[in-house]
C-alpha cells in the first residue's frame, strides 16, 4: 500500500521536523538549503525518522524544484499517519 499527501517544505529552517497540518498537506522543516537536492533528502529522512519507518519508504513522487511536494509512503494507510502525526505534534 502507498499513500500520497500533499507536503508544504520549509527549507532553511533553524529547527527540523513536523510543523502540523496546513488544510491537508502536511508541514515540514528542513535545515537544508533548497539547493542541489539537499532539502528533498532532508524531507525524506525527517519524515520517515518521525514516522518510524525505513527512508526507502518514504520518497518524493512530485515538486522536486517546489516547496509544495508530494510524497509517497509505504506501508502507513492515512488513519495510521494521521495518528503518528498527531502523537508527534500533540493533537494540534
């Protein structure tokens, strides 16, 4: 199984992590600078870190270039990653 969501990236940033929710694209700080694919591999080993999963289950499926991504996570459906999401940022 592979589930889709919408991410909003925030490269350059002092703290790395989930942010929370914006709508239903997931936020995420990286302190990577958006410059040669280091934000991207940021992204990806923040969220499968968070999310506890191996980062070859977690990959950037669209908007390499754009701070507004999609990613693709195997293994997770979207009740069990809104519950990791939301045990990681406090039910905000």
């Amino acid at each position: 199984m592979t589930l889709r969501i919408a991410l909003k990236v925030v490269p350059g940033s002092t703290r790395e992590g989930i942010a929370g929710w914006l709508g239903d694209a997931l936020k995420v700080r990286v302190r990577a600078p958006a410059e040669a694919g280091r934000a991207n591999a940021a992204v990806v080993r923040v969220v499968a870190a968070a999310l506890g999963l191996a980062p070859d289950a977690v990959r950037i499926a669209a908007g390499r270039a754009s701070p507004k991504k999609t990613l693709e996570i195997d293994g997770l459906d979207l009740a069990a990653l809104r519950a990791r999401i939301d045990s990681i940022i406090g039910g905000a």
